[in-house]
C-alpha cells in the first residue's frame, strides 16, 4: 500500500479572524482559517484550503488584483507570497512586528503594509525571477500610534492610511510638489476604514464610536504636479499639511519620510508654500455623520466601501450592519446577523454581494443586499470539534462538537448543509446507519438522539432509566441495534431504533465505559472500559458476555477490522494491541509511546520527553483494506502502521502552527525569567471591544476573557469506506487527506517504447486495447482519459473482454474516480457494467482488496442519481405544468370556438324571421 495521503482540506471552521477578501470575479471569497486560507466558490457552492500554511495564526491577508499572487502575514509579522493560480508559496519574508493590514495598489504595482505607527510601501513581486520579492520603496512616518487601515487612489497615485491616533494620514505614492502628506483629525475614537471617492481625492473616514466625517479636497488627481530632479534635490526636509475637522486650519510638522536606503526626511511647514506656481493640496470637512447606536458598548468593528456604488457598509459588536449610501448618508437598511462582533467586511467587485466575517462564533456570511437574500452561510464548530463519522458511501461526513451541534459535511464540496442542535451538552459520539440516512449521536447531556436525513428532523431519542452521561456511541451494521456506554454508572445501555424502547441494561464493567465497537459480520459488541478489560457481549445470546479480554493497563479505544477477524485495543500505557475475537488470544502488540512525540505546554513543570511517557492514543482506525492502522492522541501526529509487520510507516503532522500550545518540544528559552515564563502573561485586555476589566452591571466584557493558547490534539480518526481518504478531528478543525493520483507520476512496468506518442499511434491504428495498455504503463492520468474517451461506444464490451486481468482493476478504479467530475455519465457508465458483467467472478475472488474501488464507483453513481432524479423531478412538475398550462389554453379556446357559432347562429335565425315577417307583410 502507498501512503501518498496529502492534505486535501479543511472543514469544520469556516473563519478564525483576519480580513476577508473577494476574488477578481467576485464569485469567491477568501477566508483565513487559523494558519491557512480556504477559498469557497459560490457560485459552484464548493470550498478549497490551500496546502501552505504559516507559523501562526493569519492576520492580515493582501490580494493583488489580478487575483494571481496572495501575501498571507500572521501574528509575528512572518509573510508568505503565495501564487493563487499554482497553489504554491513563491517567497518568505519577516516584518518582525504584527501588521495590521496589507494593500496592493490598483496598478498591481505597489503594495503598502501598516506596522506599528509606519508604512512601508514595497515594490511588488513581478513576473521576473527576484532574490528578494519584497523590495522596499519609502516608509511614511506619521502617525504617533498604530496604524489601522488602508486605501488607494484609483489611479494609484495616493493613499491614505488610518490610525489608532484618531488621525488619518493621505500620503503620496509617487514624489509630489503639491502633495507630500496630510493630516487629518476630527475624530474621538480610534480610525476604523478610511476611503477614496472613485477617480478623487476626496474622503470618507469612520471612527469606532460610530462617526463618519466627509472630507473634500480642493486638487484632482490630474492637479498633482510631479517633483523634477532639481526639486528632489533641493527638498531635503520637507512637513506635512494638517486639517483638524474640529477647529480652522493649523499646520503642524509631523512624521518622516524614509528612502529604502534608510535615509529619514524630517519636515518643515511652510516650505511647501514656496513653491511657486503650484497649489497645495487642501481638504476641508464637508460634513459629519453619526450612526445610531442602541447600546453604550455598540462599537463600530468593521467597515467597507464601494466606489462604483458609493455603498457603505459598517458592522458592529452587537452582530448589526448598516449599509448606507453616499456621501447624503441615506440608510439602505439595517440589519442584525448574529449576536457576535462583525470582525471583517469586503464587498465583490461589482458590489451585489457584501462578505461578514464573525469571529466569535466562526461564521462566515455572504449577503445580496439588493434582493436581502443570504447567498453563503456557513458555521463551524465555536468550540473543540469532539468526533467524526463517515457514511457508507462516503459522500458525508458527521460530526459533532463541544458546543452541542451535530454538523453533516458534504465531502465534494467541502460545506455543511444541515445543523441539528437538539443536543445541550457535548457531543461525545455520532455514528451512521448502514442505509446512511440515519445519524445517530450521544451527549453528556443523558440522551441518545436520531436525526433523518431525509427531512432533517430529530425521529428519535433515547434516554436511560436513570439519568446517565454517555461517553461513547456504536451502532450495529443492521442499523437495528444503538448502544451508548455510561460514563458514571459503567452500564451499556440497548435501544431498539425502530421502537425506541431500551431492550437491554448491560452490567459487568467496574470503570467507565470508553469506547464501544460492533462487529461488521457478527452481532457482537465490544466494549473498552477504564477497569482494564474488553468484553465482547454476544446479541443474539441473551445479551451474555462471550468473552473478556484481560489487558496491561486502561482500555482507551477499540474497533474491529472491516472483516470482522480482528480487534484494536488503545490502552492507556501507549500500546495498540490486537486481538483475535472468535479465539479471544493476543495475535500483537505495538509500542507508539514514543511515536506521538508530545510538544511541551507553557504550563508544563516538566520536559516534554518526560509528559510523552504518560501519553497515550486515544483514537484508532483501520484502513479500508484491514493492512493498516491509525492511530492518533494528544499530539501534532498522527501514525499509520502496518498491522501484519506491526512498524510504523509513515507519521503525518496534522498542524505546525505554533498558535496552539504543546507544538514545540522545547519552550523558548528568551521568554523564561527568575518569575516565569512571560508567556503565561495575559496581554489581551477584555474582549476587545475597549471593555479592558469588566465592572459590575457593564453589558459586555468579562473579568474571564482572557487570550490564551488552545492545545494541539486529535479526538478522532476515520478512514473513508472508499479507502481514497481519511479525516481527523483536531483543534484545527476536520482535516481530510486524500489520495492524490494528478500529482505524483507513478509508472507501472515501464519501458523505452511506452511513450506518450507511441499511444496515440496505437490510437490512430484503432488498437484500443493496447493503447489502454501502454497508457496505464505510463500511468497518467491525462492520457488515460484521453485514451478512454477515443474508443467508440460500440468497442467498449470488445476491449474490456480483450483487455488483460492486471488492467482491470486499474481500469475500475480510473473509471470510479473519473465518473465523479465527467459529465460523460452514460460512456463511463458503460465502461463500468462491462467490466463488472465480464470479470465478476474474477473480482469477487479479491473482494477484500476490490471493495474500496465498488465503494468509490457507487459514491459517484449516487451523487450523479441525486442531482439528475432533482432535475428530472423538477422537467416532470415543468412538463406537467406547461401540459396543464396548454389544456387550459386550449378549453378556453373552445369555449370561445363554440361561442363564436353560436353568435353566428344567433344571427342566422334572427335574419330568417326578419325575412319572414317581411313576406307576411307582402302578402297581406
């Protein structure tokens, strides 16, 4: 088996905190998540994490407006350059200061980062091959606090950037006569969003206490005069003009300006006045606005403008946005999306969709404010992600959290579409029946509940006789039989899922119970227990214990092969045992101990080689063909050993950011002092919104909030029924790696002949059995495809019966994992029917190794059955109507057919009475 798993993506948390950004399209939308960044299409309704990462958490991310290079900077100031497009990171560079925010200029040329009170302008990466990426321009010194935010001019001439100083700072990119920088105040509180009016130099600036001041500048952008090579020498100190909003206008010499070779221009403020011909650029405030706020603690958080549309949109702490148009300051509409702060706001380029991002709850909202309609909605888990389950045709993925929440993931799209929160407490375990539309979840909070899929409704729910906290959940390969074991009273409970009643008490245990397993070809249960034993109980026997199985030290995880043939045990010593179950006899052991490799927390008295001795697995998982095992606890690792050669093969690190405690071995000995460690000094006050220590009877804050540093670790582990992929729940989030085919080029019984032309001459020579041949021998999968979808649709039955036994399952396998993205369902449809009718019998010989495959290839038929019976239900209701729609018309038509005779008819009679009135008349 190769272990060529890679990380494919990340679910379970949508936004962690940072600034959202907008695709050029506008039709996606990036969101940093902890350490890495995900994108999610919405028009496809798909969501991707990229495979980099940095050291920590992400704060600031910079888009370039082509879309095609992304700058990620985390908490540290560490950035990375990323190329959207490759997926891959170009160049490493360190700020050594938290930034808070970076922006590149319209131009694509420029960039400019805020640290402390400085920006920094940078040359932006070209498509020249650099030493150093990030070349640094100038750097604007001015403001006397930190800086917040950034704008730019739309021709890239000027930008203006905002500060924790309650000033705002326009400063040129480019070297002006009339124009070095400009100060301007008017503000009480700190600058949340600063703004350009398209094709201007006018501004909007909004202040967190909810004001909004709209500044007017006597120059256009064409009135900039560029500074000549005699000027620049001369200006050797030059000063900044200022504006209080407040008072007439002062002038006062503020800030420096830096060349890349570190040469600080201090300033002067009347010699900018010397300049003959040229006018200064001047701002005056036009007008003040203020947003109406229903609490004292209501903050403005977040703010974001559209140029083309003049639309503001401002977010709260209260969960409420404003959206208003400008510069009249007319309310649009107001409206609350949760009860969290707005932590970010970005609106598309074409100003239909507008982007919230809540970091309290880690939700992530797209809203089309035209139609008031939500386009994106999504939510992770607030709190530690606890379990996971897959469902037999690995299409989803459940899981549950410690927030109460069971949460259905879409695994091809990456999204969850359904939330049960019935549950009030944790959730300690979820499992699918094998009809896979039936979840099944246990809590601390005494009950065991069932969830349809088909109508997302809780159906069921268990309880116990007394009140009882469930520590773990199984449910039989029937779906018939649910048991939970008791983590206060050391009973298994039994419930009947089509009554609901509970059938059966199960006694013998003396600790806990911690995890319970059923077999997959027998009804046997097998449960672990802190009391040093696992007790197989036989179902169909009066609920008796068959067997028990003495142990070294704690039971901590079980689970049984897929053939049923075989049982892991996780104690608490570190070991995995294996066990046969009809014999009841020990058949191995491994000693992972030292492979989890435990990181040393902050809290820690003692080194981290000591704390692993104590460590332990905690969650087991065997892969789909039975040869492996998975194994993964309170560490950044997760091992896969080789059950039947009992060695680890391979040991995947689920996490590098060192955002979460217990990452390094060592703790960094520049923090430690005669006190402490300086790192367990809270530096964060309150919960950020200017609430520093709660006081009694304030709404918001807490004397409790504080910033501290989640521990890494894996809660638990599931392999994919399809074998393609398998999924971990961490502190990250739900981490899914997968089998990645496109990228690694691996040549099966390879030769000098097999070559990309030599299988397309068997192509053209309508040798399609050799050129399948030839194009697996290369193995790749471009070509394969290409191959495939040149044999006619009459052949296929022909070249698979001609088609040798070694290529088969190749070719099944192909054929499974293209059918999920190829819109050719009838073609590759045939190809699969022709190879299970003529080589059944030879692939059920290899069930074993050939189930993966036939779970795949029904994952994809069943996805395509579900989007084409919605579709062809919806032509039917059509058809029906446009049917309905025509008898209707054509009834009508009839009608009025018959009455038009009939009028016709009328008239015919009465001419023939007026006739014959008038020969009466003759006659007389």
């Amino acid at each position: 088996m190769k272990f060529a798993y890679r990380f494919s993506n990340l679910l379970g948390t949508v936004y962690r905190h940072g600034n959202l950004s907008f695709s050029k399209d506008g039709n996606s939308v990036i969101s940093p998540v902890g350490n890495r960044i995900s994108v999610f299409d919405l028009k496809n309704n798909k969501s991707e994490t990229l495979p980099v990462s940095t050291t920590k958490n992400i704060t600031s991310v910079g888009l370039s407006p082509d879309g095609n290079l992304a700058i990620l900077v985390d908490e540290d100031g560490a950035a990375v350059l990323v190329s959207v497009v490759t997926r891959a990171v170009l160049h490493h560079y360190h700020f050594h200061k938290p930034v808070h925010s970076v922006r590149f200029s319209p131009d694509g040329r420029k960039f400019v980062v805020t640290k402390e009170n400085v920006a920094l302008m940078y040359h932006a990466p070209g498509r020249k091959r650099e030493f150093n990426a990030f070349a640094l321009d100038k750097s604007y010194y001015g403001p006397y606090d930190e800086t917040t935010c950034i704008d730019w001019t739309d021709d890239s001439k000027c930008f203006v950037v905002g500060s924790k100083d309650m000033t705002t700072w326009v400063f040129g990119a480019e070297r002006w006569v009339n124009l070095v920088y400009y100060c301007l105040g008017g503000h009480k509180d700190v600058i949340v969003g600063c703004f350009f009016e398209q094709d201007s130099l006018d501004l909007y600036t909004v202040s967190r206490d909810g004001t909004l001041c709209v500044w007017e500048c006597d120059t256009e952008l064409d009135g900039l005069v560029p500074r000549g090579p005699k000027e620049q020498s001369k200006a050797q100190e030059r000063g900044p003009q200022t504006e209080d909003g407040e008072e007439e206008e002062e002038e006062r010499g503020a800030g420096e300006e830096g060349e890349p070779q570190g040469e600080v221009i201090r300033g002067k403020p009347d010699e900018n006045k010397q300049q003959e011909g040229t006018k200064i650029v001047r701002y005056r405030r036009r007008g003040k606005h203020f947003f109406n706020k229903e609490g004292d603690f209501n903050n403005l958080t977040a703010a974001a403008f559209h140029k083309k549309t003049h639309l503001l949109v401002t977010g709260f702490a209260s969960g409420i946005f404003h959206l208003h148009d400008l510069p009249e300051f007319n309310l649009i509409h107001s409206l609350s999306i949760s009860d969290q702060r707005i932590a970010s706001i970005s609106i598309n380029g074409t100003g239909d969709w507008i982007g919230f991002g809540c970091s309290g709850l880690g939700q992530l909202l797209v809203w089309e404010w035209q139609s008031e309609s939500y386009v994106f909605k999504q939510q992770g888990h607030f709190n530690n992600m606890a379990t996971l389950s897959y469902s037999p045709d690995g299409q989803y993925v459940a899981t549950g959290g410690d927030d109460g929440k069971v949460k259905v993931w879409n695994t091809n799209s990456g999204l969850c579409f359904v939330t049960f929160s019935e549950h009030t407490s944790c959730i300690t375990g979820v499992a699918f029946t094998s009809s896979g539309f039936v979840i099944v979840s246990a809590s601390l909070d005494g009950t065991v509940r069932a969830f349809d899929l088909h109508r997302y409704r809780n159906f069921r729910t268990f309880t116990s006789p007394r009140p009882a906290q469930f520590s773990c959940l199984a449910v039989d390969c029937s779906g018939e039989l649910v048991s939970a074991g008791a983590r206060d009273s050391f009973e298994i409970f039994l419930w009947s899922m089509q009554t609901g009643r509970l059938l059966e008490v199960l006694a013998g245990h003396e600790g806990p119970v911690s995890c319970l397993s059923f077999s997959p070809v027998q009804s046997v249960l097998a449960s672990a227990s802190w009391d040093r034993t696992v007790k197989l109980w036989d179902m169909l026997d009066s609920w008796q214990t068959k067997e028990t199985l003495r142990l070294a030290s704690d039971g901590l995880a079980v689970t049984y092969r897929p053939d049923g043939q075989e049982l892991a045990v996780a104690t608490l010593d570190g070991e995995i045992s294996f066990w046969n179950p009809q014999t009841a006899a020990q058949t191995g052991s491994i000693v992972g101990r030292h492979d989890l490799q435990m990181g040393r927390k902050e809290t820690d008295k003692i080194t981290a080689k000591q704390a692993a001795k104590g460590k332990s697995f905690t969650s087991l998982c065997y892969s789909a063909d039975g040869q492996c095992i998975l194994a993964g606890g309170q560490s950044k690792f997760v091992c896969i050993y080789n059950v039947s050669e009992q060695i680890l093969m391979k040991k995947f690190e689920i996490s590098c950011n060192l955002s979460l405690d217990a990452m390094e071995e060592y703790l960094d000995r520049r923090k430690m002092t005669e006190f402490g460690s300086l790192a367990l000094l809270d530096e964060g006050v309150g919960d950020g919104d200017t609430v520093a220590l709660s006081l009694p009877g304030v709404k918001k804050g807490d004397m409790s909030s504080r910033h501290f540093k989640p521990e890494i670790r894996v809660s638990s582990l599931s392999f994919s029924p399809t074998g393609r992929s398998w999924a971990a729940t961490s502190t990250e989030g739900l981490l899914v790696y997968s089998l990645d085919g496109a990228l690694v080029f691996d040549p099966f019984d390879l030769d000098l002949d097999v070559t990309p032309s030599s299988v397309r001459r068997q192509l053209r020579q309508a040798e399609w059995a050799a050129a399948i041949v030839l194009a697996f021998r290369l193995n790749e999968n471009a070509l394969t495809k290409e191959v495939l979808e040149t044999v006619p649709h009459d052949q296929i039955s022909v070249v698979c019966g001609s088609l040798p036994d070694v290529y088969v399952e190749k070719l099944l396998r192909f054929v499974a994992s293209t059918l999920e993205s190829s819109g050719h369902l009838q073609f590759y449809l045939t190809w699969a029917q022709c190879l299970l009718t003529l080589h059944g019998q030879k692939l059920k010989s290899r069930s074993g190794a050939i189930l993966p495959i036939i779970q795949s290839l029904q994952k994809s038929i069943q996805r395509h059955f579900e989007d084409l019976s919605k579709l062809c239900d919806w032509n039917i209701y059509t058809i029906r109507y446009a049917a309905a729609l025509s008898k209707q018309r054509g009834l009508k038509r009839t009608a009025a057919d018959s009455l038009s005779e009939e009028g016709e008819g009328s008239e015919g009679s009465d001419m023939e009475s007026e006739a014959s009135v008038e020969e009466t008349d003759m006659l007389t």
